[in-house]
C-alpha cells in the first residue's frame, strides 16, 4: 500500500492515535522477537548440546520435546496471569493497565540481565516460561487498550495500519538479533529489552491522555454489570464466554490457531535440530528474520486491501488455506528448508493479516468482552489448546523413535485446517451482521 493511499484512509485526527498505538505495539513485538530466538536457543541449546536430555518419569527427552513440556508450564504462569489480569481489568483500564504489566515485565528482565551470563537449568526454564508470558500480558494488554478505543466501523481502516507497527517491530526485532548475535550475550538481550519495555509504557500514556481527551464512545461504556463484578476473578471471562455462539466461534478460531501453531512449531524446531550441527540460535534468528521480513511485506501490501474491500471474513480466511498447502507440503517432503518454512507460513501470516482480523471481531463487543472474555481467551484458552497440542506431539514421539515420524503431525494439521476454514466463515458472518447491527 502506497503511502498516499494509506493516508486518504485515515482522517488527520486520527493519525496521532494510529502512530502512538503503531509504536506501542511495534515496541511490544520488537521485544517478543528478540527474546524468542534467545529464550529458544538457550532451551534447545541447553539439551542439544553434548547430548545431554531432560528426563521425566524415566522418559530421557531430546530438547525439542522438553520444550514441549514448558510449553505446559507455560500454562501455568499464564493461568495465574488471566486471574491477575481480570482482577485489575475491574479498577484499570488502557495506559493504566499498561503500566502495570509493563512495569513488572521490565524488572524482571532486568533480574535475568543478572542471572543468564553463566545460566543454570532453572534459569533457561524460567526464562523460557517468562519469554511466553511475556508476550502473553503485553499483547493482551496492547489488545484491550485498542479494541477500548476504536469503534467497530473504523477497525477494517485502522487496523491495519496499526497492526503493521507489530510486523514492523518483529521485522526489525528479528533482524536486530540475526546481525548482533555474535555481539551480545542473553544477559544484555535482557536489558535491551527492559529498556524497549519502558519506552512502551511512555508511549501507553499518551496514548491513553489522547484517547480521553477525544471522548471516544468505547471508552464511555460502564465498567460491568454488578454480577460480573460478584463473580470469582478467575471465571468472569469463561462466564461471558459461555454465554455467547459468537465469543465461542473467537475460542475456536484461537484454539485451532493454537494447536496447529504448536504442531508446526515442533515439526520447525526437530527439523532444525535433525538438519543443524551446533548451536541452533543462529538458524532459529535466521528463520524469524526472514519470517517477520515476509510479515512487512503482506501487512503492508495484502492486509489491508483485504480487510477493506472484501471484508474480515476473507481476511479470517487466508490463515487456514496457507496451512494446508504448507502442511501437505512437508509431509511430501520433511527437508530443511520446507520446515523452516513451516514457522515462515505460520508466523508471517499470523502477525499480520490473520490477527488483524481477528482482533478486529473484538470491535462490535461490550467492555467486559473486549477486556475480560478476551483476556480469559487469548491469556489462558490458548494456552489450553497448546497442551493439547503438546499432547499429540508428545504422543508422536514416543510411537515414533526417528525424524520420519514428524512428518506425519502434517495429518492432524491438515484436518484441523478444514475445520478451521468453517468456524472462520462463520465468525466473518456474524462479524458483520454485528457491526450493522438490525
């Protein structure tokens, strides 16, 4: 998308909300990407290397499965996150929430600015957990403080644009890490990223001053309905999302999502260490570059031209049509570079024109849904169709002693694929009967 044509879209009073949350979100991604191939290197690293493993119940496990079994424990912390989250979701809201997230996320990554130049097991397994978490809070919190702030009729416009702030923040996150490598340790990531963090809460705040300076509708909507503020912390948002088929579609788009985003992330990280001799970090920040670079590209140039001429469902569509070619494809033929393509597919494509989309199904919602059902959502169920995931790979390994088995994984994702495509068409419908109300 031109430059010129992006601007005839956007109205002149709204370019400061669009650059201020275009910097808060490419803030948050810049720091995702750079912690994720540190936190991934250092994981697989540490039982790859001198074909040391991790033993559970008298299982000895490679390092690609026990990144599995974290990825349960990730779980955990994101369980506990969801409770704390909605507990303060009832009293904060936008920049406020921000800060809070953001002020812990930052003093813990300096603490592991301490702990990893000379890091222990427990160490590279709570940096691990802390790298999902933290994408996990600062997402979500990015998330509600928009779908807070832009009505329903000027997401398919904005969103875009500011969603590219992510793709671009991964793009340059990734690459950053691809050319310093060499230069910095995991302890000094660690602190660059504390730093990233705070720059995020500056720009949260005035943000959110701007937002209640413009009197925005969505941010005129009462704080809940007094039985949602009786309700336990823990099950307001599975209250909500109980209660309603289109919230339920929003679950299944993001469970599916999940499981096969964990499913194809396996299949990348055993490909690599099958193919790769050595410290695999160098490929991993090779392969997210190329992925985030292949992110720019489309949300600048698919995302939103799609979501503004034919709509969020054919947006909500794309996701699921490029994992079954993709899928096929490895099960035909499970090489390096196919499996590297696999986290190309799924990332790229995620990060862009299918979160876009998703994320704007939130607009037509009530607060309580935007900040409560949403977080219960994104924080704990897509942490619960992971362990699910973690299931099936576990379960494929374990029948499955060589790395010919991975291939067959590609069975499961196709079939979930399928399905995919129908709860998409379905949320897309209800999307729009919603947004144009009766």
């Amino acid at each position: 998308m031109t430059s010129e044509r992006l601007s005839a879209r956007i109205d002149r009073e709204e370019w400061p909300l669009v650059v201020l949350m275009f910097l808060y979100f490419f803030g948050v991604i810049t720091t995702f990407w750079i912690l994720k191939p540190i936190k991934k290197g250092l994981f697989v690293g540490f039982y790859s290397r001198g074909g040391e493993t991790f033993e559970l119940l008298g299982w000895q496990m490679s390092g690609p499965q026990a990144e599995l079994v974290a990825k349960i424990g990730n779980l955990v912390a994101v369980f506990v996150a969801v409770v704390v989250f909605t507990w303060l979701a009832r009293r904060l809201r936008r920049q406020q929430l921000t800060w809070v997230f953001g002020a812990f996320c930052a003093a813990v990554l300096v603490l592991y600015g301490l702990l990893l130049h000379r890091p222990g097991e427990a160490a590279v397994w709570s940096f691990y957990i802390f790298g999902d978490l933290y994408n996990s809070l600062m997402v979500a919190t990015f998330f509600a403080f928009l779908n807070d702030s832009v009505r329903p009729s000027d997401a398919r416009r904005l969103y875009g644009p500011i969603i590219l702030g992510g793709v671009v923040g991964g793009a340059f996150g990734s690459t950053f890490v691809r050319t310093e490598i060499e230069h910095f340790g995991p302890a000094a990531w660690s602190l660059i990223c504390a730093g990233v963090t705070v720059g995020v809460m500056v720009v949260a705040e005035l943000a959110g001053r701007l937002v209640s300076r413009r009197g925005e509708p969505p941010a005129a909507e009462p704080p809940g309905s007094p039985a949602l503020q009786r309700t336990n912390p823990a099950f307001e948002g599975a209250r909500l999302v109980a209660g309603s088929r289109y919230l339920l579609a929003i679950v299944c788009l993001v469970g599916l999502y999940e499981v096969v985003s964990t499913l194809l992330d396996y299949q990348f990280t055993a490909t690599v260490v099958h193919f790769v001799t050595g410290d695999p970090t160098k490929h991993f920040s090779t392969v997210y570059t190329v992925t985030n670079l292949v992110a720019l590209v489309v949300q600048l140039l698919l995302t939103a031209n799609i979501m503004s001429r034919f709509g969020v469902k054919a947006a909500l569509l794309v996701m699921p049509l490029l994992i079954l070619g993709a899928s096929g494809l490895f099960m035909l033929l499970p090489i390096l570079w196919i499996g590297s393509s696999l986290n190309t597919v799924d990332n790229a494509f995620n990060y862009s024109i299918n979160q876009s989309a998703r994320e704007a199904l939130y607009t037509p919602l009530g607060r309580d849904e935007k900040y409560k059902a949403k977080a219960f959502i994104d924080m704990f169920l897509y942490r619960t169709a992971k362990v699910v995931a973690v299931g099936v790979a576990l379960l494929a390994g374990a029948c499955f002693e060589e790395f010919e088995a991975v291939r067959w994984l590609s069975m499961v994702t196709l079939a979930l694929g399928g399905l995919w495509l129908a709860v998409a068409r379905f949320a897309g419908n209800e999307f729009r009967r919603l947004s144009e109300g009766p």
